[in-house]
C-alpha cells in the first residue's frame, strides 16, 4: 500500500506510515462523511415529513376538519 502523504510503501496491516508517521485508514472502516451524509439526510427527511404534518393540519383545520367518531377498537377494549 502507497502512502497518502509521502508515497512511501507501508506494509499492509500497519496504522501509521513508517516514513512519515502518517495514520493509514484502511478500507474496512467507515469514513465519517458517509456517516454525516447518512445522519444529514435522515434529518432532512424528518424535517420534511415534520413540514408536511404541519401542512396538512393546517389544510385540515382551514376545512373545519370535525372529530373522527371513535374507533370500534377502543369500544372492545374499554378505553
């Protein structure tokens, strides 16, 4: 393996470059940015999803939305 910083040769298996003292990531650990790209969009959709809930509240209340009767579930469970 090639050394990022100093194009030295680093023995596979090793965490610093034995030329420079560099650290070496090896392709089997996550990079951070894949990470934050995952969180970022996750808080994205939940922004998004959030919005649209306030959205359609707003729609429903603008139509005098009414009361949904009481659902046959909660008759049979005695709530």
């Amino acid at each position: 393996m090639e050394c990022p910083a100093c194009k030295g040769n680093i023995p596979d298996g090793a965490k610093f470059c034995p030329y420079c003292g560099k650290g070496v990531m090896h392709g089997t650990q996550t990079k951070w940015w894949a990470l934050a790209l995952l969180a970022g969009a996750l808080t994205g959709a939940g922004i998004f999803l959030a919005y649209q809930l306030f959205q359609e509240k707003r729609v429903w209340d603008a139509q005098g939305g009414e009361e949904l009767p009481p659902s046959s579930l909660e008759e049979d469970l005695d709530f």
